[in-house]
C-alpha cells in the first residue's frame, strides 16, 4: 500500500478569503486535517479554514503542553515542547503510513516562523511533502497601513520580538524598514528597542491583521497589557505620503498624512555612517542567557574574584507604592540601591531612577512566574535582584509568584526578601477619608489567573457580609464587561446609594477622584490604572468645601444619618 502525503498547507493572516485557492481545495479533499492550539483548545488556523472542512474529515488536534507558563518537565521547556513534536509526529505518521492525506494548518505561510515546520523536519524524510505558501502577516499589516512598507534599494529586516533588547536596538538602527514579530509578552522590550533606535515614532503595530478584529495603532500608543501573539509592529521605509488608519488608544485618528510626517526621522543619512552590522563575540553570551529568559530579560551572573564560584545573592521583592515617589518607603528604596539587577513590569521598573552599572530586565504583565524563575536564577548565581511591584508586592503582585516559585528544589537555598508598599486601596481610601475604616476586602475582578464564577461568588459572599470592598483590576482595553457584571452582583446585597469611590491614576500625574453610587456607577468610566471602592451600610458621605469625604464607621447601631 502507498503512504499518504503530507500537506503544509499555508492559510495567510486570518481571513479565510485570502486562502488560495489552492489551499482551499486541498483542505476540502484532505483525509485528515491536523491543527495546533494551546490548552485552551481555540485553534485559529482551524477557524479560518472552517469555511473549507467537509464533514466525515478526521481531524487532529494537536494541542501544546506548554506555551509561556513554566513546567516541571525534567527537560525543562524544550524538553517539553520537543517531546510534544515528536509525539505530535508519530501522530500524523500513523494517518501517513496508512495512505492517508495529511492538511497540516499554518497561519500565514508554513516556512515563516510556524509550528508546520518542526513536523516537516521529523516527516519529509519518509514521506512525500509538499508545500502551499500562503500570505504572511508581514504582507497582511502593510496592506493595513496602506502604505509601501519599501521601495527601490531599501533593506527590509524581518525580526523576532524574542531577541533581547539591546541586539533589536541596534538591529533597527541599522535598516531602513523592519517588521517585528512574536509579539505578546515581548512587546514591553519591543517598544524600549524602537525607542532607543529612535524609531518608535515611525513605527505601526497591526493586530490580528486581515481580521474581523483587526486594529492599526502608533506603537507608543499601545496598551502592553493587551498585545497578543498575533500582532506585529511595522517601521515603513518610504516616508508615508498618505494617512494611515491609526487610531490611538482613545480613538482618535490623524486628519492628513501631514501628521504623520512631520515627526518622521531622516532617511538620507549614509550606510556609512551606520553601526556595524556585525556581533562581536563578547555579546555572545547574552544570547544564550536569553534563550531561556522571558523576552526582554536578559541574565548577567555575578562570579567572585577569581571567576569560579558564584557570590551568594538574594530577592528582595520590593512595593514601589501606588505612585508618588515620596509614598516609596526608605527601607524600599535602600534595597533598590543596593541592587544589582532590577526585575518587573516595564511600566514599574520606568519609576525606578536608572542607576550606573545596575541592570534592568522589563517585561510585561503576563508573565509573572517566568519573571520569578529569572530573578532567582540570577540570584542563585550570585545577583542581589529586585523585584519590582506598585502599592504593596504582597497584594495581587509579585511576592506570591516569587514565593511560589522559589519553593522549588533548586532554589531552596536563595534567599527572599518581602519589603511592604503603600496599598493602592489605602492610597485612595486617604483622598476621601475613611472608606476601609472597618472590616474590609480586597478583590481582584481579573480572570486571566480564576474563573469568574469564582470571582462573582466572592463577590456575593462578601456584599452579603456587608464589608467594604477594594476592588483591584476592574477593567483594561479589552476587558470591560466585568465592571457591569460586579455592579449587578452586589445590586443584589447593597441599595443602589451604597458609595462608591472611583481612584485613578492616584499619586501619578493624571490622578483623579470621584465619589458615586452603586446605581449610578458607569462602567464606561472604570479602566485598568482606576482602583474602586464599595462602601458597606455602615459608609457615610458627607459634603465639605474640599470636596466630599466618605467614612465607614467602625460601630453598628449608632451611625449618622446620609
């Protein structure tokens, strides 16, 4: 009996029109058609060839055991992920060996950073594989800015957001367009490299390109909470001479392309007079270090004198408070001087004043147990780490993760340190009083680390207990529903005039304050940096020539009126 082929078959950026045909005809006569995903099961390349499945089709879902998160496989990471392929593999080589045809799914082109690859590499050799291109996201996100992305002698570069920061800096410093992949949890470090290439403000970022969901933004404007993996960030060569259909992260659009171009950086400066384009062999070894770092975080070990064993090193997890840098303990602040190695979120370690010869690792927000697993690495191997957090780090911030971690055999002889913050909650509850004067709760309303039944249920069980309540996360860019959502929980405990505190931004240079009901609560104006506080029966407001001032009582049975 003959054995099947195997089919890469390239599906472009994400609408399914843009499918070849080709493609498309391949798909509806496959006998098998295979997909990844992460755990979460929701494949996208599955999604956007859905239109050309037929029924009766088997289907192979190939689904990774690991993405960002850790793993307690003894290989580690890629231990992880290469048994994962080989097993995936041995999969689709059963379907081949029996005759059958194998689809294999890649979003964009299958030789252009996709997972078709590594089955390529494990099933050409004994099988008959052939190749489908399909469009890249490069070509997707410059029909997006509607501009030419090069022309004539220019040199386009294309770039994994995963390359530590300093090598993408000079990277970008030295083309005349780039486009940056693998976005994500790697953009924080996208964004300082194009900042100090002097390119950010010539650069676009295009996410889920040639999607229903499509959205085109000025890279400084982007929230880097809310960057998926499918994004990409583009610096156009030619100077556009046409608007691009940005709109930044308040909505708001450029009205002429002379907008766009007064602030474009000089083209016509010579090659010469460019960095070299070669790596000297003494930045080598921060490639290896940041083979295994979350992406921005480059690792720098801490030998003794004489180039052996390592100086023994330490976490000290640090709250930086919720903004104003007088609100930054000394305690805190010694320990951040002390340092060797700065840890955090990009938009935490930017509070931060830069020291000489002390090291900065930022990365984004999603990536806690990553980020927690580096510091004690480098600890391990000799650094005094900080590990940066607002308000309190023991409040939905980086001591747990960092304790969690550090539980683990081969760090259980680094020591931690936990240096308290100011709380946000405490922060705002001291604009307008005395809201936390009695029993009280924190709750985040994130979902991305519980359900939100879990959340909804502590929720009600706390209104029901009649406490006030912190509530951390309410909202960001793309999560706003759970506002709404919380309001109706509580609506079913508390009376529609139980105060409610609405901080923002408190101790930064944008802060606000404002004190409302739970009825006439607006989601619409709760967002990620707003911190809010639900009163119990027992909250009192009461109106003064600076402004309203909100207490909780600390008895019952003899409270003032509202």
């Amino acid at each position: 009996m003959s054995t099947g082929k195997l089919w890469g078959i390239g599906l472009g950026p994400g609408d399914p029109e843009l499918v070849t045909v080709k493609a498309a005809r391949l798909i509806a006569e496959a006998d098998v058609v295979a997909f990844h995903s992460a755990k979460h099961g929701r494949s996208i390349s599955r999604a956007i060839a859905a239109p050309y499945l037929r029924p009766g089709q088997i289907e192979e879902h190939l689904v990774y055991p690991v993405t960002v998160e850790t793993t307690d496989h003894p290989g580690g990471y890629q231990g992880a992920i290469d048994e994962f392929y080989e097993q995936a593999a041995a999969r689709l080589a059963t379907h081949l060996a029996a005759g059958r045809t194998v689809a294999l799914l890649a979003a964009g082109d299958p030789l252009f950073y996709s997972s078709y690859m590594h089955m390529h590499r494990r099933l050409a050799d004994r099988f008959d594989a052939e190749i489908v291109p399909g469009i890249t996201s490069v070509s997707a996100a410059s029909a997006a800015l509607g501009t030419p992305l090069v022309e004539g002698e220019q040199v386009l570069t294309v770039l994994p957001g995963t390359m530590p920061v300093a090598e993408l800096t000079e990277r970008l410093r030295e083309t005349d367009a780039a486009a940056i992949m693998k976005l994500g949890r790697t953009f924080p470090g996208v964004r300082q490299a194009l900042s100090d290439s002097g390119r950010l403000q010539d650069a676009y970022y295009v996410e889920r390109a040639s999607s229903t969901r499509q959205r085109v933004l000025a890279a400084a404007d982007v929230d880097e909470a809310d960057v998926p993996y499918f994004s990409i960030t583009l610096v156009p060569g030619p100077t556009p001479t046409t608007a691009i259909p940005v709109r930044d992260a308040s909505g708001r659009q450029p009205a002429t392309a002379a907008d766009l171009t007064t602030t474009a950086p000089d083209r016509t400066a010579s090659v010469e007079s460019r960095p070299d384009r070669s790596i000297t062999a003494a930045a080598e070894p921060n490639r290896t270090a940041a083979a295994s770092a979350p992406s921005g975080l480059v690792t720098a070990p801490r030998v003794s004198p004489e180039g052996s064993a390592a100086v023994p090193g330490e976490v000290v997890v640090i709250g930086l408070g919720p903004g104003d840098a007088d609100w930054t303990t000394p305690q805190v602040s010694a320990a951040l001087a002390e340092a060797t190695d700065l840890v955090g979120y990009t938009t935490y370690i930017n509070r931060v004043p830069e020291q000489a010869g002390q090291r900065r690792h930022a990365s984004d927000n999603k990536v806690e147990s990553e980020r927690a697993a580096m510091a004690l690495d480098m600890a391990k191997r000799g650094a005094r780490v900080a590990v940066v957090s607002s308000g309190d780090p023991g409040v939905f911030a980086m001591a747990a993760a960092v304790l969690e971690v550090s539980a683990e055999p081969q760090f259980k002889d680094v020591p931690v340190r936990v240096l308290p913050g100011l709380t946000a909650a405490n922060a705002v509850a001291s604009r307008v009083g005395a809201p936390l004067g009695h029993d009280y709760a924190m709750i985040s309303l994130s979902d991305r680390l519980k359900p939100w039944d879990v959340v909804a249920q502590r929720l009600s069980a706390v209104a029901a207990a009649d406490m006030a309540i912190a509530i951390y996360n309410p909202a960001s860019s793309q999560r706003g529903w759970q506002v709404g959502a919380m309001r109706e929980v509580l609506l079913e405990h508390r009376p529609p005039q139980t105060p409610v505190v609405l901080g923002r931004d408190v101790g930064g240079p944008t802060e606000s304050v404002r004190v409302t009901t739970l009825g006439e609560l607006d989601p619409d104006e709760v967002d990620m940096r707003t911190l809010l506080i639900i009163g119990s029966s027992t909250t009192t407001t009461f109106d003064t020539p600076e402004g309203t001032r909100v207490f909780t009582s600390r008895r019952y049975g003899s409270v003032p009126s509202r």
